[in-house]
C-alpha cells in the first residue's frame, strides 16, 4: 500500500463528503424525513464510481505525462485548502447563514455531485500510483461519513476542521514536489515525510504571516 497516496485519498474525501453530509443532515431537519440522504448518497456515486470505474484506463497515458498533470491539480488544490486555513486561522472567515428554504431534496443531489467531482478531480491524480490505496481511502472515507452523519447529523460538519486542511493541503503539496521530482530527476518516495515536514513549516509560516 502506498500511504502517502491513500491518506491524501483519505483526506480529500473527508473533507468534500463531509460538506455532501452536513446539506443532507440539514434537509433531514426540513423535511423530517431521510430522503436528503439518499440524494446525498447518489449524487456522490453518481461521480466517484465513473472515477474509479475509467479510472483504470489511465495507464494508457504515459506515466510522466500524468505525472506531470497531477501535481499541477495537487499543488491546486493544496493551494485551495491552505487559503481557507488561513482565513480561519486569520479570523477573516465569515459564517454565511443558512437559508431553511425548503427548495427540494435537488440541492442536496446537486451539492454532493459536486463535491464528489471536486474529490475525484484529486483521487484520479491518485489513481496512477496506486489505484488500490486511493480506492480504499476513499471508501473509508464514504463510511465513515455516512456513520458520523447517522450519529451527529448536523454536528458531521464539524469534520471540515482547519487543522484537517491544513495537514492535508502540507500533504498534497508534497506528493505534487515528489511527482516533479520523479520526473525530472528520478527522485525516491523516501523524501515524502521531508518534503511533508518542510511544507508543514512553510504552511505554518504562511497562516502566521
């Protein structure tokens, strides 16, 4: 197993289905009933299992090629999680009230899709060098969701914490240098838990700046 890439998988569907799980928990209160989370449900199977299903033709396309493609998406979205990090941490992030307008169990569906599409686009960066481990991450991922989200309902949104983006956006920052580094210069997985240590610092440095 290669843990560097199922802990980024891991991570990244935690946090995305987490978000598809708190709009679900929130029309369950609306509506009473448990229909929002059979929406939420299929809306993020309705993107993962086309992820990992075409996932599997990726070898077709050369290793580095997408080696290459991968780290630009990984140093994104590292990128994306460290921003809202650092508005937290920076108490610049304001709540946006929550709108109990019974719209319809179709937001739900369309929120989770696109939260299942923003962790596929990290997971098929995954997939290459190690489909199995992405694979479990993710699905370790989407179980524990749906029992934290049968348990605590609305509380599932306390999963999105800054200090979870801030470890994982260190992560996906070092799996984007490792790949560069694989291409260019035929550099070795055993630099990952250094690459992960200097991008925790340079995060740190970076939030407290």
């Amino acid at each position: 197993m290669d843990l560097g890439v199922f802990f980024a998988s891991l991570g990244i569907s935690l946090l995305e289905l987490s978000e598809a799980g708190a709009i679900a928990a929130i029309y369950h209160n609306i509506l009473k009933n448990n229909i929002p989370f059979l929406y939420a449900i299929l809306g993020v199977l309705v993107v993962l299992i086309p992820t990992f299903t075409l996932g599997k033709f990726i070898y077709l396309v050369p290793l580095s090629y997408f080696l290459l493609a991968a780290s630009v998406i990984l140093f994104y979205f590292g990128y994306r999680l460290l921003r809202s990090a650092r508005r937290y941490f920076k108490k610049q992030f304001k709540k946006k009230g929550e709108k109990e307008e019974k719209e319809g169990v179709g937001v739900v569906f369309t929120v989770s899709a696109v939260e299942g599409l923003e962790a596929s686009l990290v997971i098929l960066a995954l997939l290459p060098q190690s489909y199995s481990s992405a694979l479990l991450g993710a699905i370790i991922a989407g179980v524990a969701v749906v029992i934290l989200t049968a348990v605590l309902k609305a509380q599932i949104a306390k999963i999105r914490l800054p200090h979870l983006k801030f470890i994982l956006s260190a992560l996906l920052f070092s799996l984007g240098t490792l790949w560069l580094g694989e291409v260019f210069i035929g550099i070795d997985e055993i630099f990952l838990p250094l690459f992960l240590l200097i991008y925790l610092g340079v995060n740190y440095i970076i939030i407290k700046g």
